[in-house]
C-alpha cells in the first residue's frame, strides 16, 4: 500500500470549519476525478448523501469521510429536507475558514473540518480504482482506531489553540489521512461503518494467499512475469492462481501488472529526469516502440506527450461561496 500511495502523490489541505446548528444542508458539485474531499465530524449527527448512487450514510460523532474520486455529495442535517436548511455564511479566518448559519458558532451543535486531498499530474490509479465512491470511517471510541481519533484530536487542538506553526502541523497531519482512511478500509471488519467487500489491488492486499505475488509485481516489475511465476510466489497452482485472481482483481495477473507498470511509468514521466527508453526499461520494455505502443494504449497520449503536458489538477474549489456549507 505504501508504494501505491506513493506513487499518487498525494497533497492535502485543511481549510475551513463548520459549526453548524439545526437545518443545515451543504451541497458540492463533482471535483473528480484528481481531488478528494474530506470531512471529520468532530461533534453532532448528520447524514451524507450521495446522488449519483442514490446512497444515505448517517454520520455520527467521530467519523472521516473521503470521497476517493470527487463525488458529487451532501452533507445535511439528518432527515431535511431538499432545500428548506437555513442560510448558511462564511467568515474568513486566520487559520481556517468558518462556515456557520448560527449568530454563536461557539453554541452549534455540529462541528465539521472540511479540506481535500490532491494527487497531481496522474492519469490512472489502480488504488484509486479500488476505492469505493464514499469511504466512511466511524472512529470515535474504535480501538482498532486510536491511531487515526489521536491524529484527529492532534489536528483539533492546533486548530483551537492557533499556536505558532499550527498551520504548518495541520497541513502535515491532513497529508497522512488518506494513507490512514485506506488502511482503515482495507481491514475494516464486517459490520462496521465502511466495510466493504474490496476489490481490484485493495482485493489482493487483503487476500494471504495472493499478496505475495502482488508484492512481486510492485517489488520488481520490471521482471518478465508470468502467470506460473507469480502462482508460484503464492505457493498455488497456476489454475488454482488463474482463478483466484481474477475472481479477486476483477482483472488477469498480466492484465493488472501492465496497468502497475503504465501506472509506474506515468510517475517516472511526470518526474523528468529519464528518457522514454529509460522509462520503458524500468518498467520491463526492452524496446522503446513496444513501450510507446502499451503506454499510448493505457494513457491515451505517448509517453512524450504526456511528460510534456501541464498537471491535470485544477484551482481549489470555490470556498469562498457563502452558499456552500462543509
């Protein structure tokens, strides 16, 4: 997962708090499929609402949210409803902006930090791929989560405080969130809040039998795998590794490590320093034409177009609209 992880990149940032009385509603448009926003409900009940799939969570007190690809979504107070929350306003701050529909903030009854992660100059990601629309960790009083409610509180209390260098703190401590919501799902028992069946590499991950030749692929994949090597490396048979795997990654052992590869060769491209020969070669093409033909085919530019181009990620969203809430 660390590799993966790394090879997104991913950037994070924490800018604005919501405190919330009753009937509130806070719509946000779609900002995929690069940019991830987040939410911790540190005080109160709300719900998430997800439109495109018709999907309702509630929310309680001590839960992140991240929604992987930038879904469409509404946060709202349970059970309100579509256009009857009171005006909500925005007050710029030195640390955070704050957003509210309450005359005394410090008196709200929910309290939300909102921000959004980033992964820049990316085509695909398999991690991402695997992800489901909306990841919903429950936290609070979890002893399976202490490590995430700590940095949680952590990230709190600078924010309370504004002490020197609180900005900075929050900045670094947003940035191992995701690492941490994706741990989280990954080993999220059946049962509670956000466990899923998983799916793609997070499928793999999860499964003893087939991690190791997942680690393999991503260890060296440069490598000429084949599918009896790689049911090798998970002491099964090549039927038996055929099958699982698929069932699985929902896709074949050669199939996905073209995709690591392309995967891998988009950050190598995007970070400069190396040839599109060069690239190829790390990544298990001996010739550059073969290399250039199975990148075109995976990004849908060649590997000179693509490390020319600008990121794809965009502006920050509009926080300064009045008419958002979280």
């Amino acid at each position: 997962m660390s590799q993966l992880v790394g090879w997104l990149d991913p950037r994070a940032r924490m800018d604005l708090r919501c405190l919330f009385g009753q009937d509130w509603a806070a719509p946000h448009a779609p900002i995929g499929p690069w940019r991830a926003p987040f939410h911790i409900l540190l005080r109160g009940r709300c719900e998430l609402w997800l439109p495109d799939s018709g999907t309702l969570v509630p929310l309680e007190e001590g839960s992140l949210v991240v929604l992987p690809r930038g879904a469409a979504h509404v946060l709202r107070t349970a059970g309100l409803q579509e256009g009857r929350g009171r005006a909500i306003r925005l007050r710029p701050g030195e640390l955070l902006d704050l957003k509210t529909n309450v005359a005394r903030p410090e008196r709200a009854d929910t309290d939300i930090l909102c921000g959004e992660f980033e992964f820049p100059g990316r085509r695909r990601s398999m991690l991402l791929e695997a992800l489901p629309e909306s990841m919903v960790i429950a936290f609070a009083g979890q002893p399976e989560y202490a490590w995430l409610e700590g940095l949680v509180r952590l990230m709190a209390h600078e924010i309370a405080q504004q002490r020197p260098g609180a900005a900075a703190i929050v900045a670094q401590l947003s940035g191992t969130l995701f690492t941490l919501a994706v741990r989280a799902h990954l080993h999220a028992r059946p049962g509670l809040p956000g466990s899923l069946d998983l799916s793609g590499v997070l499928g793999l991950m999860a499964s003893p039998r087939l991690a190791p030749a997942l680690q393999a692929m991503l260890a060296e994949p440069q490598m000429p795998w084949t599918v009896a090597a790689l049911a090798e490396r998970s002491h099964l048979s090549r039927a038996t590794f055929a099958r699982e795997f698929t069932r699985r990654a929902g896709t074949g052992p050669l199939a996905l490590l073209t995709g690591l590869r392309m995967e891998l060769a988009s950050r190598l491209l995007a970070h400069g320093g190396q040839d599109t020969a060069s690239v190829g070669e790390a990544v298990g093409y001996r010739s550059e034409a073969a290399f250039n033909r199975a990148f075109t085919r995976h990004a849908g530019v060649t590997p000179g177009r693509f490390r020319r181009a600008p990121s794809r990620v965009q502006g920050a969203p509009g926080a300064a609209d009045a008419t958002d809430g979280a």
